[in-house]
C-alpha cells in the first residue's frame, strides 16, 4: 500500500524522519493547548487488522473471542489515558484502484496454495511468516468495536483519503496506521501501528516536514512525487524510464544508499529544479511520457488535496482560461452536494483555476489547460471518470436525475444549484466522460442505506443499491480440494435474492433488474472482468415486500414480513416451524446450516456434530481455555469448513441489513458461535468416531441442546429433500468429500425446482459471461 518504496527508504536512508513518541504524553500536551478538548487519534482500521489479530491459531477460521479480548485491551488501553478513537474501514473499493486490488488479491492466491500445501506436508499451522488473515476479519472487527462503544465509519470512497481530511478537519491528534499515503497528505501526524507498544503507548512518529527537508521539496510537492514514484493510482511502470532518466543526471549519487532510495532522491531533485524555474510546471510536463495517461496522472495528484487544499503543479496559461460566468458553481456529488467550488490560484499566474466535484469520490478535483490545445480539462475527465446519475427518469420530467442522499435533495432539481448558473456554465469534461448508472433513485431509500453503510451497521447493502458493484477478498480455499466449492458460488444464490430484494421495486419482478458486477474471489478466476450475475426471484408468502416497508414502517407484524424474507433469500421459508423452536441464540446458525448442507452435498453427519458441538461447547468456555486449547495435528478440510461458515456469517450480515434486521447482530457474530481451534479439535473427534457425549464434553444439558439443534437442521434438510447421513454409510461409487461431483448430483438454486442438470461449480468460467439465475446449481 502506499508510494512505492517510500517506506523503505524512511527505515534505511532516512530514519531521522521517525521519531519515538508517547501517547500519554502527546494527550496531555494536547489537552493544555486545548482545554475542554478530548484528544483523538483516528484509526485507520484496514491497516491495523494484522496488528490486531495476536491470537496465535491463524489457519482454522479464526479465535474470535480472543481477538474480541484483544481489541478490547487495545480500546481500554487508549481510553484509560483519555484518548479517543475513531475507526475508519475502505466501505468500496475506487475504479481507478480496481487493478491493485485485483493484483494483491492474486498474489494471495499464490500464499494460500503455499499455505495449504504446508499443511498437507506438516499436518500443523506455518509460522507467522505465512500468515494469513482470517476470512471476514474486516467486517466483523467494525462490528466488534461498536459493540465496544467506539465510533466506526465506513468509507463512501478510499478510505485513506477520509482517514486523512478527518484527522485534518477536526484537529486530530493524528492518524494511526500503516500507509505511506499519510506521509503524503498534507493533514495531522502519522503514527505507526506496526511500532506500537501496548503496554507503555510508545510508537514512532513518521514526520512528514522532516522528509521535505531531507528532499529538498515542499509539502505541497508531495502528491507530485508520490504519482512519480507510483502508488495504488499509478502504476510504478507509468514513469519508470522517467526516473532512470533523473538518475542519470543526478549528480549527488550516495554509496550508502541503495538504488531505490537514489531514485527517490533524483526524482526530488528534479522536482526542486522544476519548480525553481519560470513556468516549471509546463516543462514538467512537457518531459513526461503522460500520453493517454494524462488524466489519470492529474487525477492521481489531485487525489492527495483534501477539501481546501490546493496545488502548485495544475498549471494553467494565463490566455488560456475558460472562466465560467459565475465564479462559483455547486454541483451535487452525493452527501457533500452543498459544497461550493473553490479556485485554486497559481502562484505563478495569480491566474485562478476553477475546481469541479468528482462526482466519483466527491473530491474536490482541479481544471487544468491541456498545453497542447489550451482548452480548459477537468482533471477527472479521464476515460474512468463515471458522472453519478440514476437508472431510472421521473414520467414527469423526462430527464435524467442525479441521485442524493441529502435530506434537503429535491429530485426534480437540475445537476445544478446555484440559480444564477445556467446550463451552459457546466464546466464541460470532455466527451469520453461516462455516465455511472445509479440502480435505485428513490432518495429516501439510498439515504437510508447510506447512513447504516457509513454508521458500519450494515454490509454491501449500500454497495449494490448506489453502483451494482461488489467485492469478496480471498479466503482460505484449497484450489486442489475438488469436493468443496468456493464461498463464492455456495452463497451466490443468496446473493441473488438480496440483488432481487435490494433492485426489483418490490413485487419480485426480476425481468427488469440490472445485473450487478461480482469481483469474487476463487480459483480459476483471473479477475479480468467482474462476474454480472443477474438477481434470482424470490418466493414470498404474501409477496415480495417493498424496501420502504422493511426498512421504515413501524406497523405491527413489520417483523414477521421481515423474518419472512431473510428466510426467502436463503430459500428456506419451509424452515421457519424448525428455526423457530430453536430460538435465539442458535437460531441463525441453524439456519446457515440448513442452507450450507442443503446446497453442499458433499457434507455428512459427521460435519453437523462438528459445527454444533463447538458452538455449544463455545458458550461455557472462557477465553483463556481457548488460548491453551491444543490441536492433534490440522486438517486441511476442515480448515476450509472454518472458512466457508464464517463467510456464512459474513453473508448473514447482508441478508439481515437488507432485510431490515430482524434478527439480533449479536446473534451472528463470530466470538458467540464459532472458534477456529475449537471446531477443529470437534472435527477430528468426529472423524474419528467419538461419541456425542465425548462431543459436548460429558455435559448433559448440552447434550439435549445437541439433540434439538440437530433434529432441527435434520428435519429441514428432509424436506429440502437432502437427507444427511454419516459417511460411514456412503455407497463406495459415492465420490463425496474425496471426489468431485458429477452434474447429475446438483441442485436448482432457482427456487421452483429442486432437480435438474447444469454445470459443476467447477466448470462455470469467471467474469466474462453474464449468470442467469438457473445456470447456478446446488452442489
């Protein structure tokens, strides 16, 4: 993350940058030059997560409670010297990031298959070296500092970008993290996750004014030098002979620095030159091998200006300024859509150059001349650049409307709010600029969706209502275990019908509603393109409710609508008696269950005992039994069950905000139904034979809990016409879990049918073809 081997060069050639400071310290200090004021540190929380995680089982899906322990110390520890913290998580990833994500997500294919192999030589965990994050750790660490009482955001773009205008707007005390993006952005101090020390509070301080001097360049020089270093928006290859050429002439060479850390310090040098020269900015340019990367240069400068903020580099020729007639337009871009368009002045020309809204990340985004034509180009107008507007247009106006979720957005308003502007004072941003197609336009509904997403109360719901665009990152999967499917087609029929609720105007009419683009992560799928996986209809008693009604209403028997349509997603509406009688807490679970081995063919009774053992077993148990909690050996089958139940969870999540909560969070957090080590050590004492009463560890009142969770998803899965059986008693021809499957073995997810033919998991190609609801199986 971050410029590209700039943190190298802060630890080896610089470390005079990094200085050691302590917390305690710094809040007092604070606290006398702002008396009243409560010190904040704003936590950028995806950089934290492996910092975090200290539990030393990683492989089996994940010690929950452990790590709830210690997120706990970790908020208590700041607390009890009067810090605040506010977390911050990536709620969507930006198009012009997309192939960065799709590369770590590639190279973390290549970890897990090393991983598993590991554990099919070893038959124990890797070390630490390996270590692989547990699936569903982001989501659910928003919901574990919340149920801690701390204040959590999820982003509406990247989330450094508002990590860093926060830790600036509100006069942090910093920002706590692990991103040389920091060091870049001109905003409050940088703090290291990675250096901190618990106990004392002590971390390093990486100074941002320090790295100026040592290079010779201004703060406002910064994001210039990032973009020609490269970052997550330019790729390190864009200007590689670039910085070779500025090596060449760098006449300063040091011997004790190592090649990269002299590139970083040509590339400077010749950024100081530049700008000490008339018109620097122009010859710059003109040196650059932008090419048809010239907007996505500028853009990738302008990404590190916070609101503002201006830049030195956006040069502009005097004559060549188109001036809109007002100075000022405000152009709707979402929540900020009163905002007003500030001019940036140059300091060469004094000549001011106007600033647009990108309507993408809300940012403000500057307007350069183009040398070439000295036409005035917005700096987001690059071929990526999407204007926000809705799918559908109001029968009375006939127009295409934007979308806002203010409380003050009237949707018969024009783009523009200014009434003095006319609508040819638009600043025009070229014709390459597409239109991002919006899959709702009722506001009231997307306001709704935007708060519980920005509040970290809900998971992808916002996603899908404002782009049609979703991610899944890795889990621990084994490319070479034929017999189980990936996370990502075991849980894409319910997908399918939270994309039916979420975009069908109520009814379950699908025959109109948009595909949504899946970026999903499994083996086989080289991530070119997003899957575009159409919404599955959904089968309602009463039909299928509005989002209004889930969402807002108040009136009685609102909740029953509401549990009817979760259990319509997972197709299960026939469970409700079953699900019903077990009850909070275990009722949720029971319900993933159902669905995981009704869609899985591959499991049997011995799986069942497994995951309803631990669960129970987990309740009576303290944490610290967990920590010393040994395993015989690890089996690499039953890491990928961990895996595929806490996805479960993940998925749960989703269907539950888009429902309307009907069901309690709590119920499905992980820390109160699933630990890694404990599930493993039930599933190798099933293996072997042992029985239930070894399972649920002699205790008689788990025993009879056993028995009802387990009669429960029995008696589902036989009217879902999915008996499961012990392998013992498997046909030797039955390829079960040591097998691939045969297409005469699947199940319809389209919810009329249970029977018929299609493809095997493992055949259907990734991200070239559209999926219609019937092409998806049960496995």
């Amino acid at each position: 993350m971050g410029v590209r081997g700039l943190q190298g060069f802060v630890g080896s050639s610089c470390p005079h940058i990094c200085t050691v400071v302590n917390f305690k310290d710094l809040a007092e200090q604070h606290r006398s030059r702002h008396p009243g004021g409560t010190p904040t540190i704003v936590v950028d929380a995806m950089c934290c997560l492996r910092y975090w995680y200290t539990p030393d089982s990683w492989i089996c899906g994940g010690q929950w409670r452990e790590y709830f322990s210690a997120l706990r110390e970790f908020v208590k520890t700041f607390t009890a010297v009067g810090i605040k913290l506010i977390f911050f998580f990536d709620g969507m990833v930006e198009q012009n990031k997309r192939d960065e994500w799709v590369k770590r997500r590639l190279k973390n294919n290549r970890e897990i298959a090393r991983i598993f192999h590991y554990i099919k030589s070893h038959k124990e965990q890797p070390g630490r070296n390996m270590f692989f994050i547990p699936s569903g750790l982001a989501v659910f660490t928003r919901f574990a500092l919340k149920t801690l009482g701390q204040e959590t955001r999820c982003s509406l773009q990247e989330a450094d970008y508002e990590v860093a205008s926060y830790g600036l707007q509100n006069d942090c005390l910093g920002i706590l993290g692990e991103d040389t993006d920091y060091l870049i952005y001109d905003t409050c101090p940088y703090f290291s996750i990675s250096e901190l020390c618990l106990d004392s509070l002590d971390t390093v301080m990486l100074c941002r004014e320090k790295l100026c001097q040592s290079l010779g360049l201004g703060l406002s020089d910064l994001p210039l030098l990032a973009c020609l270093l490269g970052n997550d928006v330019i790729p390190e290859g864009m200007f590689e002979s670039f910085r070779y050429k500025c090596l060449s002439s760098y006449t300063s060479v040091r011997e004790n620095f190592d090649k990269k850390g002299n590139i970083i310090l040509a590339v400077a040098d010749h950024i100081a030159k530049v700008r000490r020269l008339h018109q620097g900015e122009k010859k710059l340019e003109e040196i650059l091998p932008l090419g048809t990367n010239k907007a996505l240069f500028y853009k990738g400068v302008a990404s590190y200006l916070l609101p503002g903020q201006r830049s030195p580099w956006f040069f502009q020729k005097p004559e060549g300024v188109i001036t809109l007639d007002k100075p000022v337009v405000s152009i709707i871009s979402g929540p900020e859509s009163n905002w007003e368009v500030p001019m940036c002045t140059d300091p060469e020309s004094k000549q001011e150059v106007p600033m647009c809204t990108d309507p993408e990340s809300g940012r403000d985004v500057p307007v350069c001349t183009d040398p070439e034509s000295g036409q005035e180009i917005s700096l987001s107008s690059d071929p990526e650049f999407k204007q926000e507007v809705p799918m559908c247009m109001r029968s009375e106006s006939k127009q295409k409307l934007p979308v806002g979720t203010n409380p003050e957005f009237n949707p018969e308003a024009p783009m523009f709010t200014n009434p003095e502007i006319k609508q040819e004072d638009t600043i025009n941003t070229g014709p390459e600029m597409k239109q991002q197609v919006t899959m709702v336009s009722d506001p009231e509904i997307l306001q709704v969706a935007r708060a519980h997403h920005v509040q970290a109360e809900s998971y992808l719901v916002y996603n899908i209502l404002s782009s049609g665009e979703v991610e899944c990152s890795n889990s621990l999967e084994d490319e070479l275990d034929q017999a189980l499917p990936s996370q990502a087609f075991v849980y894409r029929p319910v997908r399918q019908r939270v994309y039916s609720l979420l975009l069908g105007g109520g009814g379950g009419d699908t025959s109109a509603c948009p595909t949504v683009k899946e970026w999903f992560v499994y083996s086989g799928n080289p991530l070119r393109h997003p899957d575009l996986v159409r919404p599955l209809q959904m089968n309602i008693p009463g039909g299928t409710p509005s989002l209004k009604l889930l969402w807002l209403s108040q009136e009685p028997g609102v909740q029953a609508r509401r549990l009817d349509t979760l259990l319509a997603c997972f197709d299960l509406s026939s469970s409700r008696e079953e699900l019903q009688a077990v009850g909070s807490p275990f009722e949720a679970l029971c319900c993933l269950l159902i669905y995981l081995f009704v869609q899985v063919d591959t499991l049997c009774l011995e799986d069942l005992h497994a995951f309803i053992a631990q669960a129970l077993c987990l309740q009576g148990k303290p944490t610290v039994q967990l920590v010393d909690l040994e395993l015989d050996h690890v089996d690499p089958r039953a890491v990928q069950l961990g895996s595929l139940l806490v996805r479960g969870l993940t998925t749960l999540v989703l269907v539950n905000s888009a429902c309307g909560f009907p069901w309690k969070t709590a119920d499905f957090m992980p820390w109160n139904l699933f630990d890694g080590k404990l599930f493993h050590q039930k599933y190798l004492q099933s293996e072997k034979g042992c029985t239930v009463e070894v399972l649920v560890e002699q205790n008689r009142s788990r025993l009879t809990k056993f028995q009802a969770l387990k009669s429960a998803v029995c008696r589902a899965c036989v009217k879902e016409n999915r008996p499961i059986s012990s392998r013992r008693h498997w046909r030797p021809h039955h390829s079960g879990r040591w097998g691939r499957q045969e297409s005469s073995s699947h199940r319809t997810s389209s919810g009329h049918s249970r029977s018929g033919q299609g493809q095997h998991w493992r055949d259907q190609g990734p991200g070239s073809r559209q999926y219609e609801p019937d092409q998806w199986r049960k496995y």
